[in-house]
C-alpha cells in the first residue's frame, strides 16, 4: 500500500509502529513484572503500592528508550540533544502516569476483593492502557502524525 507520492500508507505506518510500540511496551511490561515479583520476595506484600511505583517509573524508561531509538526513530521530534531527550522521557513519564494509576488501581482491586496475584493484575491494567499510551505518546512526545 502505497500512495502516489511514495510515501507508506497512514494504516501501514500505524500497524508498523503500532507493533514496535507493542514490543517496547512488551519490553517494559515484563521488567515492571519482574521488579514487582522481585519486590514482593524481597519487600512483602505491605510494601505493593511502593513496589508497584518503583516498577512503572523504571519500566516506562526502559519502554520510553527503546521507542525513542527504535519505534520512532525516522520520525517526528528528536531535536534538542541531550535536554530534548530529557523533555521527551519526561513528557512520557507523564503520558503514563494516569496509565500506571489505572493499571496500578485495577492491580489493588483485582487483590484485595478478588485475591488475584498482583503479577496477573498488573496484565489486565497494562492491557487497557495500551491503545491510548500509543496515541497520546506519538502524538504528544514525538509530534508524529497519525
């Protein structure tokens, strides 16, 4: 699918960049699960919301650098060195931010009133956030147009 003027098709860009994200978000997703598993062996279950803080902010750097050098790599915003850079994970710290504390308080619901483990929690609150994390990170870290 290819327009007249030779560039990709908005649905080809989108399903490419789209799957990029997903495995960098992937990527993320399964470091915030395995510091939540490592915190809970070595913290315990009292220390969950600290736990789960510690997790998203490390994963959402991990998932913001490989978008940054791999998923948007040829597109939209990259200016600004090493303080552009800085703005970027920052803008995407905050793009997740309402992500992780509905991820995080589907997480605490889903263990308090249904004694799901908190690691198949935090699956169905990174599964709900995905599609609007896509968006609003393209858009609003990269400039990208979709």
């Amino acid at each position: 699918m290819i327009n007249q003027d030779g560039s990709s098709s908005f649905i080809v860009r989108n399903l490419i960049r789209g799957f990029k994200f997903v495995v960098a978000g992937g990527s993320g997703f399964l470091a915030a699960e395995l510091i939540l598993f490592l915190g809970l062996r070595l913290a315990g279950i009292s220390y969950l919301i600290e736990i789960n803080i510690i997790a998203a902010i490390l994963s959402v750097t991990l998932g913001f650098f490989i978008n940054e050098y791999w998923t948007s790599r040829n597109e939209g915003n990259h200016d600004g060195g090493n303080m552009g850079l800085a703005v970027r994970l920052v803008k995407f710290q905050m793009t997740y931010a309402l992500g992780n504390v509905v991820s995080i308080l589907t997480q605490l619901f889903l263990f308090y009133v249904f004694q799901v483990s908190p690691l198949i929690g935090n699956i169905f609150g990174a599964a709900a956030a995905l599609p609007v994390n896509y968006v609003i990170s393209m858009v609003l870290v990269w400039r990208i147009k979709l």
